[in-house]
C-alpha cells in the first residue's frame, strides 16, 4: 500500500526536532524507520508531519559514563552489537542486539526507536528492564530521566510525551561477578519473539545483587518476574523459581502461539537463562 500524504522534515539538531515536536500536532519520529515505514504503508500510522531525526550524529554513540555506559539512542542496532565497552561491562545489552532482525535491520534501526517503539514482543525492552537502565528524555521544559519500570506503559504506548525525545540510555557495568542472559524464541531467526527472558544477575548497582528476570511478549509491556526473583533470593533453586515466571502475566493467544505455550515456554527458557546467566 502507498502512505497517507504527509510532510516531511530534516532535523538539524536535537533542539530543532524538539521545536518541529512542538509546533505541529501528530507529528513522527524518523529515525531508522524498520517499525514506522511499514506502519505508513499499511496506513497504520498517518501522520500529518515526519520529522526525519536519523541524520543527528551527536546521539550516536557508546560510551563510558563512569559507573554506567551511556548509549545514545541513534545508535544503530549494529554499532551497539559491536561496541567493545558493553561486549567487556553490559555484555546482555550487546548480545541482544547482534540478535535483532536480520542484518538490513541492525545496519538501519536504532536503540532509541525499538525502545520508544514499545513493541512487547521487541527484545532489547526486557533487557533494559532487567538491568534498571534509565532513559534521558528531552522536552519543553528540559530534561529528565526515566526508570525503565516506569517508561513502558502499554502496548505500543510509552511515557514519552507528545513533544518529548528519547536521546539517551544508560545501563549499568555488570562488573566482574555479574551474570547475564537472554534468551528468546521466534519462529523465523528474523521474526519477533514469540517469548523472551533476560537474566540479570550478581552485579554491584542497585538490585543486581540479587537475580533480576524480565519477560518478552508476556503481557502488554515487558514485566519483571517477581514471584521468581523472590523465590531465587530465599533460596529455591533455577528448576524451582522457573517454574513461577510465568505467574502474574497476562501472555496473549494469537497466530503464532497459544497463551499457555507462551507461559510454559516463558518457563522453559528462563531455566535456560538462568543456567547461561550463572555460568559467567
């Protein structure tokens, strides 16, 4: 199908895409444009202004930011896969990446636009979550930052504001004696996921001294499985706790899977990434 009419725009900066945001209503982002171009062709999406953000060099980029590494969110998909600084600290970040698509799309997507996309079968949203990365978000009234618990909000819905931009996404160094792991199954090695689960585990920030799991496509955001974690922290082995990662999700039925196959392979898997996880 053709797209609806819309207009077109470059953004020279961040600030005057902030300012394009701000002047003109249902305006979208372009950035790699792997979810959005065929959301316009199907008419999914008809915005009545693109803003084109994909040519800003300045939020490209990977790099240490103390106790976390910072990661700009034009960063191609393929560029965070390579980026030695998270192989070394944040290896999880780097592997899921390298797992994304097929090689056409981590050569043209971004992290920033699968993130503020807020597909619930995308992959690198359980990661960030699992971790507690924060995101730096700029609007009118400047800048914050976002808990990764608190950004996604629904099915494709985030706590992006109409005149906001996702610019950054900090993640934490693992450090020496943390582990961690993703692991995802999809029909096709380019499909979404049909279920996903990242593991997080023995790190020194925050709640990474306990085990941190989060789910992929088992409900509309991606979701921490708490009653696991908190089986893991009083004692139960990996075969015990796995075995409750799928309580408290809400695991939809549609053309590839049934609900309950998604809650045993939730179950399947999140043994598998708990057992990669304690192995590094």
């Amino acid at each position: 199908m053709i797209p609806a009419t819309f207009r077109y725009e470059v953004a020279e900066s961040p600030e005057h895409a902030l300012e394009l945001l701000g002047a003109h209503a249902d305006v979208k982002l372009l950035a790699g444009g792997q979810s959005l171009i065929p959301a316009l062709r199907l008419r999914v999406s008809r915005p009545s202004l693109l803003v084109d953000v994909g040519r800003l060099a300045e939020l490209s980029y990977v790099r240490d930011a103390g106790e976390h590494i910072a990661i700009g969110a034009l960063t191609r998909h393929k560029d965070v896969a390579d980026a030695a600084i998270l192989q070394e600290h944040c290896s999880i970040v780097a592997h899921t990446a390298g797992l994304i698509g097929d090689p056409q799309v981590r050569h043209r997507g971004t992290i920033g636009g699968s993130l503020a996309h807020g597909h619930p079968a995308s992959d690198l949203p359980a990661v960030v979550l699992a971790l507690d990365a924060e995101f730096v978000v700029r609007g009118p009234e400047g800048e914050r930052a976002l808990p990764a618990g608190d950004f996604f909000t629904g099915i494709f819905q985030t706590a992006l504001a109409p005149a906001e931009l996702l610019t950054e996404v900090r993640v934490p160094k693992l450090g020496e004696t943390g582990g961690s792991s993703y692991v995802k199954m999809s029909r096709r090695a380019q499909d979404w996921a049909t279920v996903g689960v990242a593991v997080v585990t023995g790190g020194s920030n925050g709640t990474h001294g306990a085990t941190a799991i989060a789910l992929t496509n088992m409900g509309a955001t991606p979701v921490r499985a708490t009653a696991a974690e908190t089986a893991l922290s009083g004692g139960a082995s990996i075969e015990e706790a796995a075995e409750l990662v799928s309580e408290d999700t809400q695991p939809i039925s549609d053309h590839t899977s049934s609900a309950d196959f998604r809650a045993h392979l939730a179950r399947v898997l999140a043994r598998r990434a708990l057992e990669k996880a304690r192995r590094k």
